[in-house]
C-alpha cells in the first residue's frame, strides 16, 4: 500500500514523458505544409514527411494544401457597357506556391481571390457591349488571370486559370437574340430555297436549249438525207430518161395519160400547156403515117386519096381531143367557182 503513491506517480509521468514526445513528433503529408510558430513568432515552415518541434514551446498550425485548388464562385451581376446587366458564373484554378505568405500576408486567401475577381471581372466586362461580352470570353479570361496572378502574387498565390463558365444575359435580352437568331435562320432557308430553284431553273433552261439544238441538229439531217434522196432519186430518173432516149411521141403519150387525172383532181384553175396540141398532131401522125392501111381503110379511103388529105385530118382529130379534154375540164372549173 505504501508503493501505490510512487507507482502512480510513475506512470503519470511516463504518460507525460510519452505525450511530450509524441507533440515533438509531426508527421506532414504530401503536398502539404505546416507553419511553426515559436513563442509566438514565425519559426519555420514543416515540409512532407517526419518532423521534429519542440513541445510546449513551438506552435503547429494546420496543414496548408500545395496542390492546384478549383474554386467555382456563385454569379455575380456585372453591367455591360450598353447598361444590360448579365450573371456571370467563374471557375478559379490556383496554388499556394507560399505557405508562409498565405497564411500571414492575408487573413482569407480564398475570400480575398473571390472578391478580387468579381471586382476585376465588372472592371473588364464594363468596358464591353453585351455582343463582345459574349463572343470575347478568351479575352475577359486572359485579362482577368493577368490582374489576379499581379495581385495575389504577395499572398503566395499563384492563379494558373480563370474560366467563365456561363454568362447568362435578362430574359427579355434571351428572348430578342432566340427571334433574332430565328430570322437569321429563316432568312438563311429563304436565300437557299431561292438559289435552288434559280439553279433549277438554269438547269432546266440549259436542258431544254441542248434538246431544241438536238431536235434541230436531227431535223437538219433528216432535211440534209431526205434532200439528197430525192436528188439521187431525181438524178437516177433523169439519167435514165437520157439514156432511154424518148422521142415526142413518147411525151405526147405520157400528156393524154396525164389529162384525166387533172380532171379527176377538180382543181379550180388549170391550163393545158400549148406543147399539147403538137404533142398530139405529133401522135396523130404517128398513127396515121406510119401504119399500113387495113383492108376496112382501103374500102373506106379510096386508093388516090392524097398524102396531105390524111395529114390534115390527123390535125383535126387531134384539134377535137383538145377540145373534147377542155369541154370536160369546164364545168369542174364552173362548179368551183
């Protein structure tokens, strides 16, 4: 019972030996840092892996983080040059790159980026119309990254990336850029719509040109082959003719042959050709000089009857055809008239 005080005391103070090595000990994790503060006053900064302080003397502050941090902030209102006020949503990328300056040159260093680019964001997007605002998003990021990285280098800070994430304009301002955008878009259907069917119609004209030249071009030829048939036709016609060698009584022939069929024909106006009368005294001579005289003529016709007797009444018959054919060619011409 006796040795119970000391025991205690003994194992008070080995939990005390214990517990003050064990605040000497720290241990820091990768891509992290540790300030140190002694009696007070900045001592040194932990690096990663296992570290040494003086227990009750030197102060540890909790850990900073070394990695790259992405900060999304809520929109903030920003007015345009042209006084339209849209919501602009921005993602910071950023790394402590300095423990010490982080943690005593500023008291909030995630508030202090925060409010340093809604000011600088409004600071460059007031000098913009809402058109450029929208269409410069390359521009508003690089100018607002060189403000912020020149600022919030005294802090430890360094801004790798400012990103506008959205940029959303006053609904009315939706609304008017959709009917806009719509227009433009009917307009564009409009022109196209047009330009096909002046394009159709070019083609359908180019395709109706090429098919009159082809139709005249066939017509050409067939009027060419169809021309040099009938001067073949003409030509074989007219060398066998010649080399037939027809004399007038054949002609005259072929004119008692051809007088019928104008009758037929009832043509309103016809004339006989003078040739006719010679063809037929020609014929009538033919005839009658030529053939020998039947044993009826010979008791008809006396035996003295002269020559020039019979040659004229061989004219007189062939005066009396001619009469004959132009009584009957007559009344068809009066019952045209």
């Amino acid at each position: 019972m006796e040795f119970e005080p000391v025991l205690i005391a003994a194992l008070v103070v080995v939990l005390f030996v214990v517990f003050t090595v064990l605040r000497g000990v720290r241990i820091v994790p990768q891509a992290r840092a540790r300030n140190v503060e002694r009696l007070g006053r900045y001592s040194r900064t932990l690096k990663p892996g296992l570290n040494f302080v003086i227990p009750y003397v030197d102060r540890v502050y909790p850990a900073i983080d070394l990695r790259e941090q992405v900060v999304s902030f809520r929109p903030q209102p920003v007015i345009t040059e042209d006084n339209l006020v849209v919501e602009i949503d921005t993602v910071l990328y950023f790394q402590v790159t300095d423990p010490r300056a982080a943690a005593y040159e500023i008291a909030s260093y995630l508030q202090a980026v925060e409010q340093l680019t809604v000011t600088t964001l409004r600071n460059v997007v007031g000098s913009m119309d809402l058109e450029k605002t929208l269409t410069s998003r390359d521009t508003i990021n690089s100018q607002l990254r060189g403000v912020l990285d020149e600022a919030t280098g005294k802090w430890g800070i360094r801004v790798n990336r400012v990103e506008i994430k959205a940029i959303d304009p006053p609904r009315t301002i939706k609304d008017a850029m959709e009917k806009q955008m719509r227009a433009e878009r009917d307009k564009r259907a409009v022109i196209l719509s047009a330009e096909g069917q002046r394009q159709s119609q070019i083609l359908t004209a180019e395709g109706e040109k090429q098919a009159a030249v082809l139709r005249a071009e066939g017509e050409r030829a067939a009027q060419i082959l169809t021309a040099e048939g009938q001067a073949l036709a003409i030509d074989q016609v007219f060398q066998a003719v010649h080399r037939n060698d027809p004399d007038p009584k054949l002609l005259a022939y072929q004119y008692l042959q051809t007088l019928p069929e104008l009758a037929k024909k009832g043509n309103t106006f016809w004339v006989i050709p003078s040739e006719v009368t010679s063809a037929l005294q020609g014929v009538s001579r033919a005839f009658t000089e030529n053939l020998p005289p039947s044993p009826a003529t010979r008791e008809v016709t006396p035996a003295a009857a002269p020559a020039a007797e019979v040659a004229a009444e061989a004219e007189q018959a062939a005066e009396a055809a001619v009469e004959a054919a132009a009584e009957a060619a007559g009344p068809l011409n009066g019952d045209r008239r």
